[in-house]
C-alpha cells in the first residue's frame, strides 16, 4: 500500500461513516495498516485521535516515514 492509497482509506471510511472524525480514521488505518507506524505515533505529540488540529503535522510524519 502506498502512502496515497492510505489517504484514499482514510476519505473512503470518512465518507462512509461520516460521524467519524478524519483524526480517527487515520489512526484506525494506520493500526490496521501499519501497526509498528502506529505505536509509534499512538500517545505522542503526533496522535491525532482525538485533536483534529494535529492531523496536518501526523500526516506529514506518516509521509514522511512511509514504509
């Protein structure tokens, strides 16, 4: 999976669940996808679970290391 076809995930399961916020949708994607990623990110600065303002900053970090 490339990091576009991850960003496709994301806005595909956003647009069929729309009470679910796109912080949540990336994290999700990216346990399912990529769960050593996720620990990695999960609790830190970057976690955009539950702050939507973080979702810039956490997708250029998954870009950035994209496996």
């Amino acid at each position: 999976m490339t990091f576009e076809d991850f960003l496709y995930a994301v806005i595909e399961i956003t647009s069929k669940h729309p009470g679910l916020r796109i912080g949540q949708a990336i994290m999700n994607k990216l346990y399912e996808h990529h769960p050593v990623k996720y620990a990695e990110i999960a609790y830190t600065a970057y976690d955009c679970f539950y702050i939507e303002a973080k979702v810039p900053e956490t997708l250029m970090k998954i870009k950035k290391e994209w496996p």
